[in-house]
C-alpha cells in the first residue's frame, strides 16, 4: 500500500507531520498481512557492537518506518531489597536527560511523531521507539533516544512526582480484589525468590528509595553488555549497524547481569483466602511452570492449549462455563521467564459458587495430568496453533516482539522457522509425560479473593 508522500508540502507542519505518521502506522498491519516478505518468517540479522551489545535486526523495506527496542536484564527480579527500584529507575529515564525536561523530550518526539515508551517487567526493563525513516525525523528521534539512554538526570522534582504516583497505584491496587490475588499468588509461589517481587513494589520499598540509589542501579545495569538490541523497519543491514553503534556505543562496557537463582519446586499445597468486599471471587491456582528455552516447551505449550489457553473450546472453559454456567471465562497459561515463571489457572466467579468452581477446576486439570488429551484434542490444537501462526508475525511490532525474546532469552535463531514444526512433532504421550512430570495439583498454590469466602490462615 504506497503512500503518496506528493500530498503533502516539502516542509510540512507539525499536524501534517503527525498525520503522515499516523496514516503510516495505522495501515502497518494491513501492509504486512499482504506483503509476501513479511507474512514469511521473517529473516532475522545477528551482530554485537563493538562494546557488547547484542543486535537483532530485521529489515522490512515495506514501509518507511522502524521500530526499535532495548532491553536490560534489569527488571522487579533485580530489586533486590528496595521493591519498585527498577520499575522508578526505568520510568525516570524520559522525565529529565541532557538537561532537558520531561516535557521538552516529549515535543521532540511529537514534532515529528515518534513514538517512545518505557516499562519494566519482572526479567526486563525496555526502551521502546517507532519512528519515521525520513532522514530529519529518523536523526532527531534517535537522537532524542539516544540523550534519554545514555543521559539520564533523575531531576528530584521528577523523582518525588513519580514516587507519589506509584505510592497512589498501590493503595489503588488493595481495592482491586484481582490485584490482590495476583499479589498474594506470587507472594506464596516465589517465598525466597527475586520473582516475588511486584513490578511496582511495595510502599516500604518505595519510600526507602532516593536519586542516588537511582544512579546506582542505572549504572550498574544499563550497561552495553547487559542489553538487547532489537531493530525491524525500512534499513539495510549498514544503516543497522550504524544506528546500533549510535544508540548503544556511549553506554559504558559493563558487564551482563548474574543468573537469577533457580526457582525451588513448592513442597506442598497451600491455600489462601482472603475476604473482599466485591460481587464475585476472583481465583487463581499454580504453581512455578517452565522458563524459555524449556526442553518441555514445546508439549506445553500445545497441552495447556488444549486444557485452558484457547478459550471458549478449552477444556476448563467447557466444564466451568459451557456445563455448569459458574464464570463467564477460566483460563490457564504459562509465562516461561529467565528461571521458572508462574503457571497459572485462573477464573472468576460469583461469591456463593466459588467452591464449586473451585472444585471443577482441580478435577478438571486433575483428569487432564492423569489421562492427557485425546487424538481429536491434540489435531485440533496443531490446527488452531500453527493456522494462527503466521497472524502472529503479521506486523513490526509483533516480530520485534519475537526478536526481542528471542535475544534476551538466547533461543534458537531459527526458533520462529522451526516453531510450527515443532508444535505437529508433539504426541499425545509428549503430552501426557510432561504434564505428569511437571503439574502437581497436591502442591499448587490457591488463592480466593472475594466477598464470604471464609478468610483463613494458610493451609
């Protein structure tokens, strides 16, 4: 779908700018669904700058956009004993750098209509960009990101204004009966482990927090070697490189973060139950599950696509919802990290139904670890997973979604090539084995969090 850049004056003003770059972005899907180079798996480039970054790169000429993205092995997992350092150090980078304010870097970006947002996860904190490749607009954009990467302020107005914010979203958080749950779930999963850690920490952990422990974690951890490189758009491979050593070459060497410590398996079953005010009882039940790279990945992935994580047809969706009418979804998914992420079932339900749903659930995945999937299951699951496959890559964003992944985690570069292959090689035994092995409904955690649920100790 080519642009008609003729519409539009050689020196356009800022509201023609925007338009052009909105119009750009919102047919970036449509283009790539269409075009034969990007529905393909896409070709992706590997390289390390000369101080250690690793660069993921491909080139997507389809449109005169690029999408770029830096990850730090510098998530909530890195806080160590101040939770929400990382989470503050990230979101401080844009609120002052180069002696520039807050709102001075953001018209740097809107003059020309980039795009720039920042977050922090639990394994990751990520410097996002997308921006025009017109060379005026490409060079202040980078530029801009470039001063927020390597030039950071952390003015202390910006700091206390931040810190304020965050202190907000928590008390905001303890009226969210989901919140609560996700909160208590992850408390019991990781008891001695760095995942424990909320992303947005805690209200001791904030306010013990100061600019200079700021600067020590940024220091620390946004060094060249600690960080991910991810770059898709309309380049060549030299325009690549030359971006990579623009953004990443001023970041001093460092060195890469330390392995996380392994996740221990849960020695036993344990339920909590806390009283809420609210309508309906939210439920969540797991336990640690796989990290990337999982020689088990693969059966899963595709078993727990079958049992919870493809919807209305999922097995936990039929007998919770079809069947007995308990809550409207139910789900289960597993979030593989850097060591093992969280398993997790997951529903909600009306306060007076909530034992039922509760016990339909564990029966469910009960039947499910004992006998595994059934020949008609396991066929329509291929179908439905690798016919979705290529929707999957259909954009920018997405593939630099994948390259991302697959660069933080150091998967396979023909890890998006072999995907579909891999998902039909699964049989029902590979199935069945992993989940026997590795789910143990008598050691999950649960945790109920609603109105009349009998609040009790851990038991």
């Amino acid at each position: 779908m080519p642009i008609n850049l003729s519409l539009y004056s050689k020196k356009p003003n800022m509201k023609n700018k925007l338009f052009l770059s909105l119009l750009i972005i919102s047919t970036l899907s449509f283009s790539a669904l269409v075009s034969t180079t990007v529905s393909a798996n896409p070709d992706i480039e590997h390289w390390r700058t000369t101080n250690g970054t690793h660069v993921y790169f491909v080139s997507a000429p389809e449109l005169p956009i690029v999408d770029i993205r830096i990850i730090f092995n510098a998530g909530a997992a890195r806080d160590g004993d101040d939770p929400g350092l990382a989470i503050l150090t990230n979101g401080l980078l844009a609120e002052g750098a180069g002696s520039l304010s807050a709102g001075q870097l953001a018209e740097q970006f809107e003059s020309i209509g980039a795009r720039f947002s920042n977050s922090a996860q639990r394994d990751m904190a990520i410097l996002s960009l997308r921006t025009l490749t017109e060379k005026k607009a490409f060079d202040s954009a980078v530029g801009t990101l470039t001063t927020i990467l390597t030039q950071p302020d952390f003015p202390k107005t910006a700091f206390e204004r931040e810190r304020r914010r965050l202190l907000t979203t928590l008390k905001r958080n303890k009226q969210s009966p989901g919140k609560q749950a996700n909160e208590a779930f992850f408390n019991a999963l990781y008891v001695k482990h760095p995942y424990r850690n909320q992303p947005t920490g805690t209200e001791a952990g904030i306010n013990g927090l100061d600019t200079a422990k700021l600067k020590a974690f940024y220091d620390k951890y946004y060094v060249s070697r600690n960080a991910i490189l991810a770059i898709v758009g309309d380049l060549s491979r030299a325009d690549a490189e030359k971006l990579a050593q623009t953004l990443m070459g001023k970041l001093p060497e460092g060195e890469p973060a330390d392995n996380l410590p392994p996740v221990e398996a849960l020695a036993e079953g344990k339920e909590i139950r806390i009283n809420h005010p609210s309508a309906q009882t939210h439920i969540l039940v797991g336990q640690p599950g796989m990290k990337r790279g999982d020689p088990d990945y693969f059966a899963l992935y595709v078993g727990n696509h079958i049992v919870g994580g493809s919807g209305l047809v999922a097995r936990l969706s039929n007998e919770i919802r079809e069947k007995r009418g308990l809550a409207y979804s139910s789900y289960s998914y597993f979030v593989p990290m850097q060591q093992y992420g969280p398993y997790t079932i997951g529903l909600q339900t009306k306060n007076e139904s909530a034992d039922e749903a509760l016990v339909v659930l564990r029966e469910t995945i009960d039947k499910f670890v004992k006998e595994g999937p059934t020949a008609e299951e396991l066929e329509a699951a291929k179908k439905n997973i690798t016919g979705g496959f290529p929707l999957r890559i259909s954009s920018n964003k997405k593939i630099i979604d994948y390259i991302g992944m697959i660069g933080f985690y150091q998967l396979p570069m023909d890890y998006l090539d072999t995907f579909n292959e891999r998902v039909q090689a699964i049989t029902l035994e590979d199935i069945k084995k992993a989940f026997q092995k590795r789910i143990h409904l008598d050691k999950m955690v649960t945790v109920m969090v609603g109105g009349n649920v009998n609040p009790s100790s851990e038991k």
